[in-house]
C-alpha cells in the first residue's frame, strides 16, 4: 500500500469524538461521584450491536477493580479481546487499592449495564479514575446507570469526554474518515474516533490513561486486538508527564461494522488492515499529544527524539530518560537551552554510546556535536521557546534505531496542583 497516497485520503472529523463513526452512541451526566453538580463524572459508551473489542490495560501490581473485572470479561491477561455492548466509567474516584469489595462494585455495575442494555454481563466493560485507596459504593451506578443509558445519544461524545475528565483542562477528543483505496471495500468510508483522559500519574506502561477508540470498519475482535496493541506501544505508550504508571489505565477500542455491514471482515496483514492500522494510529497519536500538552502544569508541549541508538529499547530507554528528568523539563519551563542537563539524563540512563559520538539539536538548533557544545545565539533560543512544542533531538552514533517521546516541560504548577489534590 501506498502510505503517501493513502495519507491524502483521511479527513479530518470536524468536532469528531468517539461517536464519530457508526453504531455508536455516548453520554455524559452527573450522579454524585463529584461534590460539583457542574462537573460530569458518569460517562457510557454503547455500541447498537455486539461490537468487536479488545482492551489494553495497565501493568501497575496495584492494578484497580474495574482494571481486573473488565480484563477478566476480555479473557483474561492473556487474550485482551472479545464482543462488548457497552463501557461505563466514572471519574472522582479510581475504585483503586479497595480489595474485594472494590471488584464486587466494578461486577455489579457490569451486571447492572447488562440488564438494561440487554447483554451478558461480560459483555460490559467499566474503568475508574479519580483518588486511589477510597470506598466506592454501589448506590450511585444503581441511580446514575439507568439516567445515562437513557441519556445516550449520537450526539453524546462531547458529554462523555468530558465526565472523565480528572485534572485534564480540557476534554480530548478526535476523529478521522477515510476511503478504502483497497479493491474489496472500495465503496466503504471508515471512521476512527476517540476520546481520553489524562493529565498527571501519567507514564504508561502496556496501555493508557483511559481511552476508548471506535471504528465503523468491519474488524474480528483478534484483529482488532493486534491494531490496538501495536499502536498503543508506539502512541500511548510513549507518553510521560511525571513518570508515574497509574493503577487504572485502561484503552478499549470497539468496531461495529456499520460501515461495512456487507462487507467480510478486514484480514490480518491485508492492505485494508494497514489502512485501518494508519488511521488508528493517527488517531491515537494526536490523542497521545494532547495528554502530553496537558499534563498538570505544563505550558509546553515537548517532543523527544532519539536516533542512532543500537536497539529499539536503549532509544526508548534514551529517550525516557530525558524526557523524565526534572532538570530537563524545568529548564524548557525556564527557556533555558541547557543541553548539558539533556546530555546528563542521556548519559545515566544505562545505554551504551561513546559521548564523542553525541549530537544534541533543541528546536533545530545545533547544540552538542562531537560532545562538545556548540555556540549558539541565546537571543534566538529564547525566541524559539516561545514555541507551543519544544522539539529536543538527540543522536546517540549508535547504530539505526529511532524514537520519538512526549511529555512536557515542569513548572510551580504541578507541586500546586499535587500538593493538594485529594483536599
């Protein structure tokens, strides 16, 4: 397939979320779990029909109840996918480090979707952010789940991403069309949309914040789980604000067909599946840039590559490195082009380069050839860091490897709004 020519055909969904493709309805309202009547905190995502459905989730050991039950309705750890009816989640708390009587609440919201949704109760998935190790009782899912499914509609995307909202500043959402190029869907338009939440705790590992991402595209829920999985490792999962891997991240991804009802499913390793592939990716990686630009505190955007390195691993070990050290993210806080705190978090990191090989570039800038530092105008570092995105390059003379990171720059903010985050 031809990636240049495909990228022509996608399309940007105007104000698209997770309802932009179809066989999709979503809602957003109040029940309680928040003090503030203003702030959603009840989201429901429902497909019309049974939808394909895989899930990716967080390898935190202290691992949240509707962590472990919506993995469980998925197959277990081992398989991740499977036919769903609809998601619940809420925010203002995480249902985190709550023992038995956490995961007896997260089955009994299953319980209680399914029956007014008309499916199994495996066929629900539910997720939880908000404060880690308080009570969650049952009481509010009995009042609020009948309101919410009653309040679901094609429209409701925008209310949905909103209710998961924690510390973010503002609602993530996006969508994309595109037209098959290929032979047995030519006359098929497909829709990848999306919403997430995120903001701080934010370093994920093997899944995300909490994401859902929907097709229209006619997809076997295996199929479906080797897209998700490939591109939440290279998306997600290159996403750090402060280091820290939450114990309820949770990316769920649903296709309903509806855009191909007649259409056999998209094969593995078929050039309709690289299509599907590219626009899911593309999805997720402007959701994942998002996170990153909202992360608690931050007032830039910072994108992190690596080349050269002599693994996949060491370039992501490399490129983690500088993009979680405190050094590195208040320096760009402060505009100052500081390439030794980038070379400093480089050379800690573990992976193995000669320092005489190292090239460093800040907002295209040369820095560091050879090691050594490069003269540079100050004046004109400091007009460039009044740039939205600050783009740190780093060439390790390694070998071929490449990667790309992104978090955000550290200032006063974040101890302000971690200081007091649970009062």
């Amino acid at each position: 397939m031809n990636i240049d020519h495909f990228e022509t055909c996608i399309r940007t969904v105007p104000a698209g979320g997770v309802t932009s493709p179809k066989g999709f309805k979503a809602a957003g309202i109040h029940v309680g779990f928040r003090k503030n009547p203003q702030r959603l905190d009840m989201a429901c995502v429902t497909a019309d029909k049974l939808a394909s459905c895989a899930g990716v989730f967080t390898t935190n050991r202290f691992c949240a109840a509707p962590v472990q039950v919506s993995r469980q309705n998925l197959g277990g750890a081992e398989k991740g996918y499977g036919l769903v009816k609809g998601i619940v989640i809420n925010s203002g708390n995480a249902n985190a480090a709550t023992g038995e009587q956490g995961r007896a609440v997260a089955a009994e919201t299953c319980e209680i979707a399914s029956q007014i949704l008309g499916c199994e109760r495996e066929q629900v998935l539910v997720a939880s952010t908000g404060v880690i190790g308080q009570t969650l009782g049952i009481e509010l899912f009995e009042t609020g789940l009948p309101a919410a499914i009653d309040a679901l509609s094609v429209s409701g995307g925008a209310d949905a991403a909103r209710a998961i909202m924690t510390t973010d500043t503002h609602s993530k959402e996006y969508a994309i069309s595109y037209t098959s190029q290929t032979l047995q869907y030519a006359d098929c338009t497909f829709t990848v949309g999306g919403m997430c939440k995120g903001s701080g705790m934010i370093m994920p590992n093997m899944a995300t914040m909490i994401a859902v991402i929907t097709t229209d595209a006619p997809v076997e829920p295996r199929v479906l789980h080797s897209i998700l999985k490939q591109t939440v490792d290279v998306t997600f999962n290159k996403v750090t604000v402060d280091s820290d891997s939450s114990t309820n991240d949770t990316c769920i991804m649903l296709a309903s067909g509806a855009a191909g009802a007649d259409a056999a499913p998209i094969e593995e390793g078929s050039d309709a599946y690289n299509e599907l592939l590219y626009a899911v990716h593309e999805v997720c990686e402007t959701l994942a840039r998002t996170i990153a630009s909202d992360g608690e505190g931050a007032s830039r955007l910072v994108t992190v590559n690596v080349t050269g390195a002599a693994t996949d691993e060491d370039a992501d070990t490399a490129a983690r490195a500088v993009a979680n050290s405190p050094l590195v993210k208040t320096a760009i806080a402060g505009h100052d082009c500081n390439w030794g705190r980038i070379a400093m978090a480089l050379g800690k990191c573990g992976v193995v380069f000669n320092q005489e090989d190292v090239s460093i570039d800040i907002m295209g800038m040369p820095v560091c050839r050879g090691g050594l530092t490069v003269a540079f105008d100050e004046d004109e570092a400091l007009r460039r860091f009044e740039a939205p995105e600050i783009v740190i390059s780093c060439d390790l003379g390694a070998g071929e490897h490449t990667t790309t990171v992104w978090t955000c720059d550290l200032t006063h903010d974040y101890v302000t709004i971690n200081g007091d985050y649970r009062t």
